[in-house]
C-alpha cells in the first residue's frame, strides 16, 4: 500500500524481519515448502516468486568470498543511499568488480537463484544501461545538494556529461520515450522539465523577496546580490520590454500584476506625483494646477504634462483610470465654461428666472463679461447658420 511493490529489500530498515520473511517465502516456494493457501494468498497482493530454480552448488570458499563482498554492497548502499558503484571506484576496486560480475553471471544465467534474490532485495540493477543512468542520476542528484538545484547548464566544465545527460532526460521525456520509474525518481528531486521556465521562477521569487524587504518592484542598478545571476536589475527591465512587445505570456504577466510590478520605469515618479496631487485636492477641492504654483512648480508641469499625454494616446488606461478617480480635469478650458456657467445658473434663481446680467453687476464683475461673450458668440453662429442657408438654397 505504501509503496505500490512487494519487492521488500532483504536489508529493510523500517522493519527488518519483513524483508527476511520475504525471502524466506521465496525459498520455500522454490523448494515447494509453500502450501497452495499462502501462495494463493501472496499472489493476491501481486507477490511473484521466481518461476524456474537455477541451483548452483559452491564452496564453502566461494560462499564466504561472496557473501563478504555481498555485505560490503551492503555498506556501500548505506552510506552511498545508491546501489550504483561506479565502473573505477577508487575506495574499493574490487567491489567494482565483483558487481559487474555479478551482471555477467546473471546474463549467462551463471548465478542461483538464492543469490540473484539477495541482490535483489537490496535493489540491485542487473543492467548495465541501467546502471549508467543511475550512475548519472546519483552525479546530479550530488550536483543538487551542492549547488540547490537541478539546472546543469550544457556545457558544464566541471561534468561535461551530466550537462548532456540532464538535456536527454528532457528530450526522452517531451518524445515520451522516458519510463514511468525514471519519470518518478527525477521528479522526487525537484527535477525541471523546463529549465526556462523554472529559472523564471527562480528570479521571479527573488523580486518577491526583493519586494517584501523594499515594499517597492523598483529594482536600481546597484542593487547587489551575492552569487546571484543575472543581476535582479536587468532581469525586472527584460520583462518590462518583453511586456511592451506583447510576448509575456499572460501567466507570467498575472504572476507580476500579483505583487504590483511597475510596467514602466517611471512609475514609481508617476505615483509619487500622483500623491501630491491628491495631496493638492484635498487642499484646493480642484485638479487644476498652474505651472506657475508657487509651492510646488513640478507638479504643475506634471499636470499639464498628462493633459498633453492623454491628447497624444501616450498614457496607459491605468493612469487614466487612476487620475478620473479624483475627477482630473483634462480640459481647463471646458472646466471654466462649466464653472461660470453654474455661477449663471446660481444668478438666474436669485434674480428671477433672468440670464440678463446687466453691465454693472457688481457682485460677480467676470460673469458679466462672459455672458456677453458667450452671447456674442451663439449671435455669430446664428448668422452663420443664416448665411449658409441662403447660400443653399
């Protein structure tokens, strides 16, 4: 149930006499000491003793010679975590040896049984292929302890092959020519099937880290990171040009939007200046801003730097969206005509009913004035509705 098998190893540290029992029901049933109730009982739970017996008689010699070397495999797989001995182990030459002999009986069918079971239970791989991929697997499986990843770049100075190993791995996999058991033993290290996007990844959590210490995406070009490549910098600015050539794919681009990533490099000013206007609101009840404001000139020039932005579709609809929110005024001219109008509105309930606002009108001297413009100006646009009418006709 746990593990999906029966093959129990003989040297089983979760419980040692369950792996000893196993090749005990072995022996008995090659021995046919097994009643027919136990086997059908161990075959239904998918138990498969060996069918045929390969009885090979030794000497006593032969027996202890082996046996040594048997437990000296022992040894090595508890401390190595790995069956593999490599082809020129240099700790011990002769345990090399002794297993690829091993593999050499065992195709020649010059083994017993009892000792193909005894390699067996410890998990011992029989051929050689098999034994070079895991002999790569338990190099990268080291190169992850050391370095923390499963990223080998090709052209790895310190282990040329592993760098070509890990690209197969990847391309056995995309053509599904990679067994189920090797899939599972890549991915029960953390193995990337795609190294472009893990490394994304990888930069990715580094700007999240970067975020919750500075509370900003803003990364400046001296910001330092030991031994951390590419610079955090350069990698943020690549995903801005990316973003702007519409080549971001959209799960990224939501992974960013996530943690409020600043699309352009500007922003942060941009935001800056946006307070300060909001600040001025708060204060004066308009968005209207003199460039010639005396307390603060740059955020009159800002202002009427995002009217002419607008006017040319050079701001995004973030801003716009963000600037509406406190009823930006995006055209003076009309704001004036809209709040003249209302002071006409407000004379014509206090003086019944009329928009006749006489020359002398001391209360509001400029409403006086733009009332006759505005009149001379509908009387203009009469005539030359008028004039065109004749014309036509």
């Amino acid at each position: 149930e746990h593990h999906g098998s029966t093959l129990v190893p003989f040297v089983y540290e979760a419980d040692n006499q369950l792996g000893k029992w196993v090749n005990t029901q072995r022996q008995f049933y090659r021995n046919e000491a097994l009643s027919v109730d136990r086997i059908e009982r161990l075959e239904s739970i998918g138990f498969k003793p060996r069918t045929h017996k390969n009885t090979i008689n030794y000497t006593k010699t032969q027996d202890r010679r082996w046996n040594e070397m048997f437990r000296r495999l022992v040894s090595y797989k508890k401390q190595k975590k790995s069956i593999t001995v490599p082809h020129k182990y240099a700790a011990d030459p002769k345990l090399a040896t002794w297993v690829n002999n091993q593999r050499s009986y065992y195709k020649n069918k010059a083994i017993s049984d009892h000792r193909v079971d005894l390699l067996n239970s410890i998990g011992f791989v029989w051929n050689a292929l098999d034994n070079q991929w895991e002999e790569m697997f338990q190099k990268l499986v080291s190169y992850k302890k050391q370095l923390g990843s499963t990223l080998v770049p090709f052209g790895y100075q310190a282990d040329p092959k592993l760098g070509k190993w890990v690209v197969n791995q990847r391309r056995y996999y995309k053509e599904s020519q990679l067994c189920v058991d090797r899939i599972q033993r890549l991915e029960s290290i953390g193995f990337a099937w795609d190294p472009f996007d893990t490394r994304w990844m990888q930069n990715y959590n580094r700007l999240v880290v970067y975020k919750k210490q500075h509370n900003s995406t803003h990364v400046p070009s001296c910001y330092n990171e030991e031994n951390q490549l590419p610079p955090l910098d350069k990698w943020v600015s690549k995903q801005r040009g990316i973003y702007r050539d519409g080549k971001l794919l959209k799960k990224r681009e939501e992974l960013l939007n996530s943690i409020d990533f600043e699309w352009e490099m500007q922003s942060k000013r941009w935001n800056e200046m946006f307070q300060r206007l909001v600040s001025y609101k708060n204060q004066h009840d308009s968005t209207i801003v003199s460039q010639n404001f005396a307390a603060n000139s740059k955020l009159g020039n800002w202002v009427h730097t995002q009217r002419d932005n607008c006017m040319n579709a050079l701001m995004s609809e973030y801003r716009i969206d963000h600037l509406n929110s406190i009823g930006f005024v995006w055209n003076k001219l009309d704001n004036q005509w809209d709040k003249m109008f209302q002071r006409l509105v407000t004379y014509k309930k206090q003086h019944h009913g009329s928009t006749l606002v006489p020359w002398g009108y001391q209360a509001d001297p400029n409403l006086v004035i733009w009332a006759r413009v505005k009149a001379r100006e509908e009387m203009v646009q009469n005539c030359m509705c008028a004039i065109l009418f004749i014309k036509k006709y």
